[in-house]
C-alpha cells in the first residue's frame, strides 16, 4: 500500500471540522477504516519500520487507537517491545490540545531508561503524538523518533525539532489548521461539521 493508497482506504472529508488538538481544519480522515484490511496495511508498515531499523530502537510506543496498531505492527517487524498511550479526554474549556494520553500503570516503570519511538498512522495537528512524548517521559522513557505513515502539514514537524526527535513518515502532504480564534472559515460564516 502506497500512502496515496493509504490515505484512499480512508474517507476523506473536505469542510470544517474541529479536530483533536481543538484546531479548526479543512479536512477530516476517518482514520478508522485504515486498519479494516490490515494484509494490504503491511507494506507500508514494513517501509516504515526499514526507515527505524538504524535507531537502536528498543520499544515502539503507539497512541490508542489507530496508531497503536500500526505501532504494533511496527514492533513486531523490529522484534521490539510495544505499549501504548491510552486517551483520556479532558471535560471543559475551549483550549488547544485538551486530550491527554497515559501508558497503562503496569508498562509505566517498564519504559523507564529505553529508546522509544513513538509511532502514530497520520499526524495532523499532533495530539496524540504529543500526548504518547509527555507521558513517556513521565516515565522516564528516552523518546528518540516519531514516526507515521502520513505527515499532513507541518504541526509534526516543529513538534520534533522543538523536542529534538526525528521525524520519520513514507509521506508528508499540505494541510491547514488554525486555532480556532484565527480561523477563515469560522471569520466568513461556515458552520462546524459534526463528525
């Protein structure tokens, strides 16, 4: 699967959505039907853990859900171990990046010390992948990378060189996003979808 191909095993919806990290944007993947076949996901997945195999990875971190599993995958094929960030979503306010994510208590004093890359299926605005870096090093983990099989715009981008980790993907395509007091779609009127 080539990551046009993958980006088309999802749906992809153009308007005005409020994503994740609590910007606006102009598209919406439902990211869900990415791992509905995943033989024709294994391809990519192998492409990308070729591009880690150089970084003396020693454990593959992936946000729940979607991303865990490419993650999983991705460990299997560098014959490392594997956790994951569960997402815990934080009730009130209109602030960006209002989700949080936690390794389960029984992986937290496991990380503590290895390598990890944090491995994720298409980064936007980064919250996940933001929220998988803050908890593993609130274990004590050594985030080296993030890696995805998509980068859209450049949130990801600036996150990494802000944390000084690699940023690895098979592609990285234009998108914009906007904190929603900036937001051009909001300034002339169009309503939020609700997805």
């Amino acid at each position: 699967m080539t990551p046009d191909e993958l980006l088309g095993a999802t749906v992809a919806r153009p308007g005005h959505t409020v994503l994740e990290s609590g910007h606006h944007g102009e598209l919406w993947l439902d990211l869900e039907l990415l791992c509905l076949r995943p033989r024709e996901l294994e391809r990519a997945v192998a492409l990308l853990a070729e591009e880690l195999r150089s970084f003396d990875v020693e454990a593959v971190c992936g946000p729940l859900n979607e991303g865990a599993f490419v993650a999983l995958m991705v460990a299997s094929r560098l014959d490392v171990e594997f956790t994951y960030a569960g997402r815990f979503e934080e009730k009130g306010g209109d602030r960006l990046f209002p989700v949080q994510y936690r390794l389960p208590r029984a992986l937290r004093s496991w990380v503590a010390g290895k390598r990890v890359v944090i491995v994720n299926d298409v980064i936007n605005a980064g919250s996940a992948v933001r929220g998988a870096h803050a908890t593993l090093l609130d274990c004590g983990a050594v985030p080296i990378a993030i890696a995805a099989l998509v980068v859209l715009g450049d949130a990801a981008t600036h996150f990494a060189a802000e944390n000084n980790l690699r940023l690895i993907s098979l592609a990285q395509w234009p998108n914009r996003i906007w904190i929603p007091a900036e937001c051009p779609l909001c300034a002339v009127g169009v309503p939020l979808d609700e997805v």
